[in-house]
C-alpha cells in the first residue's frame, strides 16, 4: 500500500503591544523546522512578565530536537519545569509579590501532535470550516461557565476575566494540562494570548482562519483585535498543515 505523503507545516506569528499597555509582555516562538510553537503571556508587571515570557521561549528554543513526539514533549514539559523553578527563585530574590506567564505549546511530528498548557493562553483548530478550542482556560470565569453561572457572552465581559487559576512561576510545582492530537492534511491552527480571544469573536476568528496565506492571517487577527482598542497585548501564531 502507499504511504501517505509526510505533512508540511507552514507557519507565521506576530506580536503587537496593544493601544494601552507600555510594554509588551508577550512573547512567543515559532520553530516549523522542529515542529514546535508557543505563546507565553507574562504576569507581575513589565519588570517581571515580560522577563518570565521571554524565558520561556528562549529556555524551550534550545531544547535538542528528537524525532520521537514523546521524547521531546517529555523535554518540553522539563524544561518548563525548570523555568517554573527559576521563576519562583527569582521572585524571592526581587522580593516581589508575583512573577509568571501563562504558557500554551503545540508540538508535532508527522501527523501527531500534543497541546500542553497553563493559563489562558490558548490553542484553536480549524478543520472543515469549524473552528474549536483545543485548549480550555484554567481561569475563574471559566469556571463559573463550566459551573453553569455564566454564560460564554457574560465571561468575555466579567471585571474578573483576567484572573487566571494556573500559570508558571504561581506555584511550585507547575501543573501542565494536555491534550493529543492527529493533524489532517487542510487543519489550520492557531496558538493565541487572551488579547486576542477577548478582543475578537469566534466567528470572526474564524473567517479570518479560512483564508489560505498564514503570514495575512496573524497580520488580520492582530488588526482585528487593534480596531477594538487591544486593552492588552496581542499575539498570535497561525500553523497550516499541507
């Protein structure tokens, strides 16, 4: 029998410090050639988050590349680990109240893949026309919708909306969420920080993603969110799998 053709991944990001904020506390990594994608959102204010994002990209970035899924998301997951570490030690010799980043990771190879997460930063698909959450938010507002006291429409408006349950350098122990997943030939993928998400509809997010070029792609979901005042830091990262 023939095997099927290997998948292609072509890729573009963008990063954009939003119409408020000073300085951008996102920071993200896009590495195609080593099946590898983050977006990390800093916490703690610019002297703090943006330090913690851009460890976090720059730690994951020189991770030995493996051609066994397992093996390099086991690296993936030390590695954060490892960060979450030096955050916390860092936060106590700063002596500031709190230092940290949300994380999301897409990693793939071939046709498999696995999300890993903290926060609520997030990961989407789009596959067929349909766009859905591959990632679910470890934050308060999610958890007052997954109880059944807010709607999808009241979450995206809550004052609380910012407050996240889990992230790196909050604990000592970081815990990490994951989700596998098998990519087919079309699926477009999308690896985005909250500016976005709160910001931009799902539908309109993906209208957006049905488009074919992903470096217009991230170009339109960043001046998606600026035309609606971009309150935070916006930062997105489109995979398309051919």
């Amino acid at each position: 029998m023939p095997t099927a053709p290997e998948l292609q991944y072509l890729s573009a990001s963008y990063s954009h410090v939003g119409m408020v904020r000073q300085v951008n506390e996102d920071a993200c990594l896009e590495l195609p050639e080593s099946g590898l994608w983050v977006v990390a959102d800093g916490m703690g204010g610019h002297a703090a988050g943006d330090y913690v994002s851009s460890l976090i990209v720059d730690s994951l970035r020189r991770i030995p590349w493996s051609p066994s899924l397992p093996v390099y998301s086991n690296a993936v997951r030390a590695e954060l680990a490892q960060v979450n570490s030096v955050v916390r030690d860092q936060t106590q010799l700063r002596g500031v109240a709190m230092m940290g980043s949300t994380v999301v990771v897409l990693a793939v190879r071939g046709n498999q893949g696995i999300c890993l997460w903290a926060g609520d930063s997030r990961l989407y698909r789009l596959r067929g026309g349909q766009l859905s959450g591959i990632s679910r938010d470890h934050s308060y507002v999610q958890e007052l919708v997954d109880s059944g006291l807010l709607s999808d429409a009241e979450a995206r408006l809550h004052p609380r909306g910012n407050i996240v349950t889990r992230a790196l350098g909050v604990d000592d122990q970081l815990e990490l969420e994951s989700a596998s997943l098998q990519v087919l030939p079309g699926d477009t993928y999308l690896l985005c920080s909250d500016g976005l998400n709160k910001t931009a509809e799902d539908h309109e997010i993906r209208d957006v993603l049905c488009h074919h070029d992903a470096y217009a792609m991230v170009r339109s979901l960043i001046h998606l969110g600026l035309t609606r005042g971009a309150p935070d830091n916006i930062t997105a990262i489109v995979i398309k799998a051919c």
